[in-house]
C-alpha cells in the first residue's frame, strides 16, 4: 500500500523536478540535472506533500518547495561523496557527480542547486508570510546549526571517535544525525504544514514524528550501509571503510535496530491527533526501518 503511493508520489514530484530544472545545454545545468534526476526515493519532497495534504492544501500549491527540498537534499549528496568527505564513486546507482563531471563541476553543481532551491521557494504561490517562515524553517534546517553542523561534525569525529568515551560517543553520534539527516526531514514536514496554515499543536505534532522519523531513517541508511544489496541500495557501502561513527558501530546491528523501532513507535504515537488522515505517514514510519534501499 505505502509503497504504491509512494511510488505514485515520486511520479508527480519527478514531473515537477522535470519542469523546474534548468534545460539549458550548459555543463553546470548538465550537472544538475544529472543528480537530481539519477533518481532517490523523494522522501523529503513526499512529506511535505503530505503534511501539506493532511492540513488541508491542493499539492500544486506545494510543488514548487517539495522541489526545493529535494534540490536541497541532492546538493547534500553531491558535496557528502566528494574525495574530501565520503570519497564515494556511485550514488543513485550512477557514478558520483565528481566521478562523471570532475570535482570543480560537483562542487559548483551542490553550490548551483542550493541556491536554487531558495529560487524555487520564492515563486511558491502560497500567502508571503507563509513563505518567508518556511525559508527560515528551511535554511535553519540546512545550515549551520542543522545539516552542515551534522556533516562538520561527522567529518570531525570520523577516525577520531574510537579515541572517546562510549559516553561522549554517543553524544556526538546523536547531535551528527539528527542534525545530518533529521533537520531537514523534520523541516519538509513543517515546511508543507506551514505553508497549508497548519496550527500550532499540528505543528508540534509533525515535529515529534520528524524528529523521531529522522533519526530512524539515519539509523537504517547505517544498518543498510553494512547489510544492504549494494547494487539495489545504489551505493557502495563506506561507513567501515571511513571508520564512521555510526549506529551500529556503537550499539552493534541488532541494537541499532531496536532503538530504530522505538524511534518509529514514538513517530507513530505523535500523529494520533490526525485520526486517519495520517494513514500514510503512519505507514511511512514502518517503511523507513523496513526498507531495503
Ligand atoms: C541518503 O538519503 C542520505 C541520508 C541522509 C541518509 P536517501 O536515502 O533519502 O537518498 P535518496 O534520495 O533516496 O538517494
Ligand atoms: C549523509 O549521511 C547525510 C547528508 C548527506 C547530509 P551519509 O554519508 O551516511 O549518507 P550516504 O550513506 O552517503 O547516502
Ligand atoms: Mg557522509
Ligand atoms: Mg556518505
Ligand atoms: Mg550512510
């Protein structure tokens, strides 16, 4: 069932996506285009649409920032699998950007995709209050005290971690991948609920399961690192190799996967005030530990 809409769902953020990016035969839209679209699950994009839908707002009226998000979430890719920090060649089942374009044009790709996004955000038609909060909700999310302080001090500890304390270990393995990956899962759910005017406690309410989800989600993409089909997941696998402090590098697989469901019942719980409605998202949550890529 979720996997239908989801698929269903990445169907209309591809044709946005499409529609959005630039067309020009240049080698930085090239570079562009060929990112974004290798493919990706479109989570982020999905939640937004789908927070926006269940506090009330048409998806056209959405596209626009869901594409925003996953330029957003590409450029991260992009600059996460440079010789500088992952050193990883395939991504999305292709060679990474810098393996294809060189690292100057992967550089500049992230660089042109990120502030792109902010573009694409400032032609959403939605009410402007709505959409100045979601720029801050955004560029909070992605930036220093967010996605780019998750990465920094990811790049930070990698090697270094085996050096510390379980306790201080720990602590930083939390701070790394709610800021690397929660923040802007947790911004694209309240991106969608702003911009639908959603109400303070349904804002609350998306920012728990975000929170939860988010961490979850980084908790897999570690188990999968190790346990995955490589060739489905469409990377290769580089945690052990860059000696990443990771779940299961702390709490072994079967711990990081009991702590990934408590995460995703909490998710759950968080959403009851939606009844129904949040069906899919309710859903989404099992998937994000259960999937295979
Ligand atoms: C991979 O994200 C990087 C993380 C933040 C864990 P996704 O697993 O969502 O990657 P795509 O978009 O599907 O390729
Ligand atoms: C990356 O985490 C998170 C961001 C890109 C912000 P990972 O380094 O674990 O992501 P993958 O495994 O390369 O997709
Ligand atoms: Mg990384
Ligand atoms: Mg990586
Ligand atoms: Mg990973």
């Amino acid at each position: 069932m979720i996997e239908n809409y989801l698929s269903k769902q990445t169907c209309v953020v591809n044709r946005a996506l499409k529609k959005y990016l630039p067309k020009d035969r240049s080698k930085i839209s090239e570079a562009m285009r060929y990112s974004v679209n290798a493919g990706g699950k479109r989570l982020r994009p999905f939640l937004l649409l789908e927070a926006g839908k269940i506090c009330g707002a048409r998806a056209e009226s959405l596209l626009p920032a869901a594409c925003s998000i996953e330029y957003i979430h590409t450029y991260s890719l992009i600059h996460d699998d440079l010789p500088a920090m992952d050193n990883d060649d395939l991504r999305r089942g292709r060679p990474t950007s810098h393996k294809k374009f060189g690292e100057a044009t992967a550089i500049l790709a992230g660089d042109a995709l990120l502030t792109e996004a902010f573009s694409l955000l400032s032609v959403t038609r939605n009410p402007s209050d709505r959409v100045v909060r979601v720029i801050k909700i955004i560029s909070d999310s992605a930036g220093f005290n967010g996605m780019i302080g998750g990465q920094m001090r990811d790049t930070l500890e990698t090697a270094n971690w085996s050096k510390r304390t379980k306790k201080k270990n720990i602590s930083d393995l939390e701070y790394i991948h709610d800021n690397k990956t929660a923040a802007l899962i947790k911004a694209s759910l309240l991106a969608g609920a702003v911009l639908s005017g959603a109400a303070d406690r349904q804002l609350r309410a998306f920012e728990r399961y975000g929170k939860n989800i988010g961490l979850a989600f980084q908790i897999a993409d570690d188990v999968l690192d190790i346990t995955a089909d490589k060739k489905l997941l469409g990377k290769k696998g580089s945690d052990v190799q860059n000696n990443k402090l990771t779940y299961p590098a702390v709490y072994g697989i079967e711990g990081s996967k009991r702590k990934a469901a408590k995460l995703v019942e909490d998710a759950k719980d968080a959403l009851s005030l939606f009844a129904d409605k949040a069906r899919m998202l309710i859903e989404l949550a099992d998937y994000i530990i259960e999937r295979k890529y």
